[in-house]
C-alpha cells in the first residue's frame, strides 16, 4: 500500500512540475526570442512578466472551443490527449537522481529519483513510447478532413519516422559502450570513465540533429509551416485542444533535453567534481547538477529555434537518408571494432 501510495506521489510530482514548467518554458522563449530580435518580450503581466503564463494558460481555457461539423468527431478529439500522453509516458523511466536498492544506482536511501526503477531497457521503452507521437499528428491531420492539415500530418510523419531511425542508430555507440539500455547504467559508466560527448562525439551531434527533428523545432518544423501549409496539422483546432500541440511540443522538448544530457553529457555527474555515492547530501547534489544541465539544453534548443532559417522539405528528408543514416551506422561499426580489439 505505500509503494502504491509513493507511485501516486512521484507521478503527481513529475506530471506537476512538468506542467508547470512547461508554462514558464514558453515565456523563457519568449524572452529569449525578444532578446534575438532586439526587442523587449512580455513585461506587463506581473514583475518582468512573470504572470504572463498564468493569464495565457487562462486564456487558452477561455476561448471557445470551435470544432467544425465536417471533422471526425471522435479522432479530431483524440489527437492532441495523444500528442501529451506519448510524451508523459516516457518520464517513467527517467532517472532524476541516483536510483536506490529497487534498481541499479549509487544512493541507497529510503527516496526513488525515478517512477519506475529497476527497468534495465529504459532506453528501448523511451524509444517505443515516443516514437507514438507521431499517431496525435498525422490523425489530427486526418480527421480534420482539410487538404492543408492532411498534407501537414503527411509531412509529419515521413519526417518523424524518417528521423527515428537515424536516432536510433546513434546512441547503439554509447549502448555498446555501457554494455546496457538501462539509463542508470550509462550514467554510472561516464561517471567511471569519460561523458558520452567525449567517446562518442558523433553519435552526439547525430542524437542532436535528430531530437531537433523529433520535436518539429525550427529548423525542422516543416510539419506546421504556416507559410506553405496555413498551420499544418493543427488548423483547425482552436482553444484548449491547440493548447495541448503545445504543451506536448514542449514535454518532447523536455524528455530529449533528459536524454541528451543522460546520454552523452554525463547525466547528475558534475564536471570536474567528484560527489560520493550515498547520503543524502549527495544526493540533492547529483539531483540539482542533472537538472541544471536539463535546462541548459533546453536554452540551447530554444537558441538554436531563434537563430537557424528553416529548411527546405527535400534538404530535410536527403538529410535524414543521405547523410545521417550512413553517419550513425558507420559510427556503429567503428565502435564495434574498436571494442573487439580492445575486448581481445
């Protein structure tokens, strides 16, 4: 009764945080596309505009929610539920800290920094859950029976499921690496040698490149150009429902920001800093580093939006088929052989 009493809590924590994060993400690219552009950004609601995603959040709620006679009801309605949950999931398995006796990890106190330990592919279920999300696009796309968001959904998902499999192929190199899929486990094996970016630069910035295109961020937002395709998937949706596009957009923004930095930049390791492996001290340490290496990726990926022009359809797909697929499986191969000559 209370491990299930613990699991409600943990849920109820991350699910909440991550909302509330969420608002305050997109006033921080707000602020930051103010800042690209010269200009000012909010700064009427609250202190420097700090209130400003509690009155848009309200505002969303308030507007009226418009669906079109000629849509199909009960998928145009799924959809964007679709588009949140795929991307919830997957912090399921997502270490916020050391992991204790439940799992493999390094703190052996009475707290779990992690929904579901002692799941040793998290990796692969990361992988699996995520690569639904494309079913909220393309059925948004679909059951809106417009031309303009059928043609957004198709666009969608050539370019999630072309670049699923590049992504996939990057991170077998740090797989072989830390000879494991479990999360703690690839972590655990940077900390004893070196962050994944250093033994693996190129399966990092393949990783990178693709996150970019999982989440539809600039450069890789072809799946809603408003200047070829009115708004993609989602025009015809209005209210709360385009809300949910949103805040789903911005959890993947989140998980990729958790994997990238578990993966390949050492995860609740500190740079240049030994901590010790148990008490709780540690613990919040390890806890607070992976944290601030998350948001700075996601500064990074809101930086990023904010500077690169968007590319154009076909250079988006050659680059996926052309160029990182033969990149990542070429990198697998040479991690391969290295290790078998150094295994021997």
């Amino acid at each position: 009764m209370l491990e299930i009493i613990g699991l409600i809590i943990k849920i109820s924590i991350v699910v909440g945080v991550t909302q509330g994060a969420v608002a305050y993400l997109i006033l921080v690219e707000r602020k930051i596309a103010a800042f690209s552009q010269d200009r000012i950004g909010p700064n009427r609601v609250g202190p420097l505009g700090l209130l400003q995603p509690i009155v848009d959040g309200v505002k969303m709620f308030l507007k009226e929610d418009v669906t079109p006679n000629y849509v199909n009801k009960p998928i145009f309605i799924l959809a964007p539920f679709l588009s949140i949950v795929t991307a919830m999931i997957g912090f399921a398995v997502v270490p916020f800290g050391p992991v204790g006796p439940n799992g493999p990890g390094l703190f052996d106190g009475p707290i779990q920094f992690q929904i579901a330990p002692g799941i040793d592919i998290g990796l692969l279920y990361i992988f699996a859950v995520g690569s639904l999300a494309v079913y909220g696009v393309i059925l948004a796309g679909y059951s809106s029976n417009n031309k303009y968001s059928f043609l957004g959904g198709l666009r969608s998902s050539a370019q999630i499921i072309s670049y699923e499999i590049p992504m996939g192929l990057s991170v077998l190199g740090i797989v072989l690496l830390a000879s494991s899929l479990d999360l703690n486990t690839i972590i655990q094996w940077q900390d004893k040698n070196a962050w994944g970016i250093f033994v693996q630069p190129l399966g990092f910035f393949i990783f990178l490149i693709c996150a970019f295109a999982e989440t539809n961020r600039l450069p890789f937002d072809l799946p809603e150009s408003e200047q070829e395709l009115v708004g993609g998937f989602h025009t015809e949706y209005s209210s709360m429902k385009f809300g949910m596009f949103f805040l789903g957009e911005y959890l993947h923004v989140i998980t990729v920001s958790f994997l990238v930095v578990i993966l390949y930049l050492g995860g609740w390791d500190p740079p240049f800093v030994s901590l010790g492996d148990s008490g709780w001290l540690m613990a919040i340490l390890k806890v607070g580093t992976l944290i601030t290496k998350v948001l700075a990726m996601i500064v990074f990926v809101m930086w990023i939006r904010w500077t690169l022009p968007r590319f154009r359809y076909d250079r988006l797909m050659e680059l996926a088929w052309k160029r990182m697929i033969p990149l990542a499986i070429g990198n697998t191969v040479v991690t391969a052989l290295i290790l078998q000559l150094i295994r021997r």
